[in-house]
C-alpha cells in the first residue's frame, strides 16, 4: 500500500466523524478512507481527529462497529510494532498459549521490527516481552524465542560461501549424523545468522546430507520447536509463501481463523502482499482477493478486499 497522493488528515477526520454521526453509521465511508491510507497517514487522522473533536477515534469507531469489520478496522489503526505486541499479548494472557501467532511474529520480523515491538509491549503492557515469552513457553523451543527476542542476527546482505558449508556441516552432525539432535546448534545457526546467509546454508546443507534442511528439521524435531524452524527457514528462503500458507490455513477447512486473516492482510500490506497474493496464486491456482470474496462476508469483506486491491493488481 502506498501514501495517498492528495492526503488531507483534516479532512479525513472530518470524513469519519460525520460518517459516525446521526443515526446508522457509514460503513462505506470509513472503508474508503481506512483502506486506501498507509499507516503513517492513519496515524495522523488518529491525531488530527483528537485534535478536532477532542475524541478518540478508535474509542468512537469501536462504539458504531462490531465484530471482525471491527477488529480489521482497530487493527488498521494501530502503528505496526504496537499492533504486533497487541497480539503477541494476546496469544500468551489468560489459559493457554497460542504458539503458532507467536511464531509468526518473532520468527519473520527484523532486529529493528522486534525492537520496536519490545517497545511497544512494555509501553502498552507495562511487562517484558523477553520475560513473557519465558515464562510462556517452555524446553528448545523457549530458548529460541528468548534468543531471537534478543536482536543478534546479522542483518548485512554479505554472504561467505565457506561459512555456509561449515555451518551446513555443522548442522548435519547435530541432527542426521547423530543420536538424537543438537538444538543449540540449530538455534545459533539460524538465529544469528542474516537470511542471504542462510540461503547458501541451506543449499549447501543438500549436498552434505542429501536432503533439504526441511526434511531434516521434520525428522529431527518436532511440535512448536519444529514449527518455529520451519518458519525461519520459509522466511529466509521465501518470506511471501510463508504468509500465502498462512492465508490459505486460515481459510481452508471449516470455518475461517479470523484472527490470523486480519493479521496477515493488515501487517503485511505495506510490506510484501503484492509478492504474497502472487505465491498465493502460484501455490493454490486462485488469487486470494477471490478465496477472501468466498470465505468472508459484509463490511469485513469490504475491508480486506479494499487491502488487498483485487488479484490483477
């Protein structure tokens, strides 16, 4: 998603306000605005409707909105990292722990991404997100966790062709040529490593163990453990599949992880969905604008499909 050209917060803030007023609300309108504005610009409309009208905005629109249409325009509203520790929040409070929103997030954001989340988690929360996310998990998996919540990957564009056949061979002894794996190595190797890197790993990583570091990774591990690898390795090697699968779990099957549609559509929006709708197609031979048309439905619709700009674009 790019800035609107002719952007005007005053305006768009005025735009909502009469949207909300009077009896019914105009769903349409605030459609229009939410969807066709970056978030950088979003946040100035936040800012310039309390300005104006001595209001929140996200306190008025959840008011006049329910349900998923609701939730998508909330999300919207918030700054990324902020949005982010929300779910992050979210999957560890209360009975259980959903591990899987967690791996999506910490396992595909950048150094600078989870920082900020960081930020925003203690800012929002008033809580550590590295303590949480101890406290949360447990065993390898909890170590990887901690270890990317730490910031140590190289984040350079270098890639040493030497250090990927060590490190392949590396990881060849700590799990196909040995009794029972070494996770330790597996999480240094993939956490620290930058994903240019990684890549030449796992090419290399073929032709010492005559399998794809996938295979072993499913051989070897197994539960969140396994999950979490797996998502480092799709992210390093095609970020854009990773969230396509995501999308299409969401949706497949019977009925619809709402939570995990609206997170994938919104936080990637401004990011890589142009490069996620096409792996999208590729992999399921349907664009998403059309599996969202079927599997959705009212002004939650509207919105997603307003995110995602139709299949051709």
């Amino acid at each position: 998603m790019l800035a609107w050209e002719d952007f005007d917060a005053e305006a768009d803030a005025d735009a909502l306000r009469k949207a909300m007023r009077g009896i019914g609300t105009d769903e349409d309108e605030i459609i229009e605005i939410l969807a066709n504005r970056n978030n950088e610009q979003r946040q100035e409309i936040k800012e310039k409707f309390t300005q104006c009208f001595g209001k929140d905005l996200v306190d008025e629109l959840k008011s006049e909105l329910r349900g998923n249409f609701e939730q998508a325009v909330e999300a919207l509203l918030d700054a990324p990292p902020v949005y982010d520790a929300k779910c992050l929040r979210r999957a560890m409070a209360g009975a259980g722990t959903d591990e899987n929103v967690i791996i999506e997030i910490m396992c595909t954001r950048m150094n600078e991404e989870i920082e900020a989340i960081k930020e925003a988690y203690s800012a929002e929360f008033d809580r550590d997100l590295s303590e949480d996310l101890e406290s949360e998990t447990s065993g390898d998996f909890k170590y990887l966790l901690v270890s990317i919540a730490a910031c140590g990957r190289d984040e350079s564009d270098e890639v040493d062709e030497d250090k990927a056949q060590e490190d392949a061979q590396e990881l060849f002894d700590a799990g196909e040529d040995r009794w029972g794996t070494d996770e330790s190595t597996f999480n240094r190797i993939l956490v620290t490593r930058n994903f240019n890197q990684l890549r030449a790993t796992f090419a290399a990583y073929e032709g010492v163990a005559g399998c794809s570091i996938e295979d072993s990774i499913n051989d070897e591990t197994s539960g969140n453990l396994q999950t979490g690898y797996l998502a480092i390795v799709n992210r390093a090697k095609h970020s854009a599949n990773y969230f396509a699968e995501r999308l299409h779990d969401s949706m497949a099957g019977g009925g619809t992880d709402d939570d995990t549609l609206i997170r994938v559509i919104v936080s990637r929006s401004e990011i890589d969905l142009l490069r996620i709708k096409a792996a999208f197609f590729v992999k399921y031979e349907k664009g998403l604008a059309s599996w969202v048309e079927e599997d959705t439905s009212g002004d939650y619709k509207k919105i997603l499909l307003g995110l995602i700009k139709g299949d051709d674009e």
